[in-house]
C-alpha cells in the first residue's frame, strides 16, 4: 500500500514537473519588433501636441502574458492631488523622435484629470477603483 502510494504520488510530481517545462524552449535571439517593459514603466507620457499629460505607474499583463492596460498617474503637485487612471494599453502608442523613444496618445490631460481613479491594494494586489478621487 505505501508502495502504490508513493508511486503515485511521485508520478504526479514528475507529470507537473514535465508540465510546467514542456513550453519552455530557449531562444537564440529575442523576438524581433518588441519592446522591453522599461521603454514603457515610469515613462512619461505626452499628448499629440507633445504636451506631457501624465506617466506610467504599472503595466497590466493578463494570465497569459498579454500586456493589456497601462496605470497612468495624472495630475498634481509633489504627489498632492494627483490620481492614478487606466487606459487600454493600446491607446498608448510608442514614438520615436531624435532618435529617443516616448510614449503618445490621443488624449487631454483634462480627459485623464476627468477619467475613474484608481489605488493599488496591496492586500490583494491588484488595482482597484478609488472612491475618494472625483472626476472633473
């Protein structure tokens, strides 16, 4: 019995063991036309007229590694009345200008200013809506 038992138990740790390696493939080279988190995280962020409307604070991935949104903090001074907004992570676009990369996208500071708050709970670390910011 404690033979069964122990053959089972160590084919179920060597299944998840093959599981957990079996996509891993190592690469030659990174893929070609990507971008590394850091051309995107803490970088300020301008409007078209290249006028700065805010800067990143985190970058969502969903569970299967797709970056889906931006955490984009706007407004205030010194960190006083400042809040942070979502944005769909494509409506950020990255632009090349005197040879530096920044990050554009087709919105106001006043349209971030007015969007839904959010604050990080730590607890469950996640993003949640802040119901102490206003929207203008």
């Amino acid at each position: 019995m404690k033979l069964a038992a122990s053959v089972l138990a160590l084919s179920l740790i060597s299944g998840a063991a093959l599981a957990q390696t079996k996509d891993f493939a190592p690469m030659g080279s990174t893929p070609a036309n990507n971008f590394t988190v850091s051309n995107y995280y803490k970088q300020d962020v301008y409007d078209r007229s290249d006028n700065k409307i805010g800067t990143v604070e985190d970058v969502l991935i969903d569970k299967t590694g797709k970056v889906t949104a931006l955490m984009i903090s706007v407004g205030g001074f010194l960190g006083m009345g400042e809040k942070t907004v979502a944005s769909q992570f494509p409506a950020v676009q990255m632009t090349k200008k005197n040879d530096k990369w920044y990050l554009q996208m087709d919105a106001s500071k006043d349209a971030l200013k007015s969007a839904p708050g959010f604050k990080y709970d730590r607890t469950a670390t996640t993003w949640v809506r802040d119901t102490n910011t206003r929207t203008n």
